[in-house]
C-alpha cells in the first residue's frame, strides 16, 4: 500500500491544487460563497517575484508592489471559474495612488495562472466603474486588457515564479525589505473623508434614497461587510488588526472588554 503523502512534503503548486480542489467542493456544497480566500496574497507575491519588486509594508495602501524603476503597482486578482458570471469585478480601487495595476486571474481548478495583464493607471481609470462618492472603481473580470493601451502581458513572468515556488519557497513571511520612503505617506485614503448625500445608496447599487439619507435599508451594512472582507478576510481579521494590543492568556478574562478601537 503506496504511503500517503504528509503536507510537507508536498510542492507549492501541489499545495495549491489540493487547496484549490478542496474549496471547489465546499462552494459546490454551499458551504462558502467565494474560492478567493488566499488569492490576493498569492497574486501579489507573484508579481512581486516575477517583476524584482518589493512586496508593500502592512501599513501601506493604494499598492502592493514596488519596483526598482521606482513605479509602484496595485494588484488585484480573481479565481475564475467556466460558471463564472459575465458581470463579475475584481475588488474595488480605492486609492489611485499606483502607477500601474496587475490584472491576475487563477484557475479554481488549480490556483494556476490563468492570465496576468498590467494595465497603466490612467487606461484602468477610464475602463472602471466609477463609484464617485468612494472615488472608486471596479473593472469587469471579462473586460479584454491586453487590448488597451499600453497593457503588457505578465502571464508567463507570473507562471515561471509560480514553478519556481517549488524550487524556493518562501518559509515564512515573504520578505518586504525597507523601502526608502515612509510607507504611511503613501496612502492615499483620507482617513476620515467628507460625504454628504446624493440622492443615491452609497452601497453603488444605484438605488434612489429620500433626502439626508446615505444608504437603502440595510445596504449599509452590506458595505461595510463588503470592504471588511476584502481588506481584512473577516470581521476577526479586521478586530485583530485595529485593536491596540492583543489581550495575553493570563489577563484575558480581565482585558476582555478593555480593547478599543481607534
């Protein structure tokens, strides 16, 4: 009888085929909603590979990855599937503080790379959704990038860093070697912007709303919920990385409440 394979034995890509097929049959189950949950990072370490650059600091925002020609670019990545709907996005743009973004798609069935398309700030600018109210904005997963101009093909760079993950995979967390320049001055994000009501859900669902209102009923939480998910993964994710400092074992019964947020 043939011996099982243990995890750690097994390559990167094997990892991710395993991961890949495991969460197809959850979202077949309906047990989860997405097949996305390590997408993002793995994209972003991708690009950074491929392309020599250096993965952003966590308190960075508006980009992932510097380059050595000191350009700095945003990454956003889809697992996409054949049943995929027509009108998905990948996650909105938020800040505009890149100078280029990395479109990556992965396979579901295998987390390989199925396309990876960078596409100057400007020219993602004019093909997004616009959300005016957020200064954001959402490209289609379907849109033809490589068709635009100045768009440069990434996918096989992204494939060879893939392999070579196999090779030289990364330990423990990817290295992010100090930058020079003070990464909080990159964000681009006003920390507590002015809104004023338009007459619209500031959900983006177009919805009409009566006057000095913001959001459709209960859209407001789907927002919220929204944008947790997509920069933190989940509502502990997002409690994790705000509160001050973390309550020790020993303390905890008596710390439990005394967390705040900023």
């Amino acid at each position: 009888m043939a011996r099982a394979e243990s995890m750690s034995e097994l390559p990167v890509t094997g990892l991710l085929a395993r991961y890949a097929a495991i969460m197809t049959e959850l979202y077949d189950r309906g047990v989860v909603r997405t097949r996305n949950a390590p997408a993002g990072d793995l994209a972003e370490l991708l690009v950074a590979r491929a392309l020599d650059g250096t993965l952003a600091p966590n308190p960075a925002r508006g980009w992932h990855v510097a380059l050595p020609d000191s350009r700095f670019l945003l990454v956003k990545c889809r697992v996409i599937h054949p049943g995929s709907r027509s009108g998905a996005t990948y996650s909105a743009i938020r800040s505009w503080g890149f100078d280029a973004c990395v479109f990556v798609r992965l396979d579901a069935s295998s987390y390989g790379v199925h396309s990876a398309v960078e596409v100057p700030v400007g020219v993602v600018r004019e093909i997004s959704h616009q959300q005016d109210w957020a200064e954001s904005g959402r490209v289609r997963v379907a849109e033809d990038l490589l068709s635009l101009p100045g768009a440069v093909d990434r996918t096989e760079a992204l494939r060879s860093a893939l392999a070579a993950l196999d090779v030289e995979p990364p330990r423990s967390a990817p290295s992010q070697e100090p930058l020079p320049f003070d990464a909080t001055e990159a964000t681009v994000l006003p920390a507590h912007p002015t809104v004023t009501p338009t007459g619209r859900c500031f959900c983006g669902c177009g919805g009409r709303v009566p006057p000095g209102r913001f959001f459709v009923p209960s859209h407001d939480r789907r927002a919220e919920a929204e944008i947790i998910r997509e920069r933190y993964g989940s509502i502990a994710g997002f409690v994790a990385a705000h509160l001050h400092e973390p309550a020790s074992a020993s303390s905890a019964p008596a710390a439990r409440g005394a967390g705040t947020l900023p």
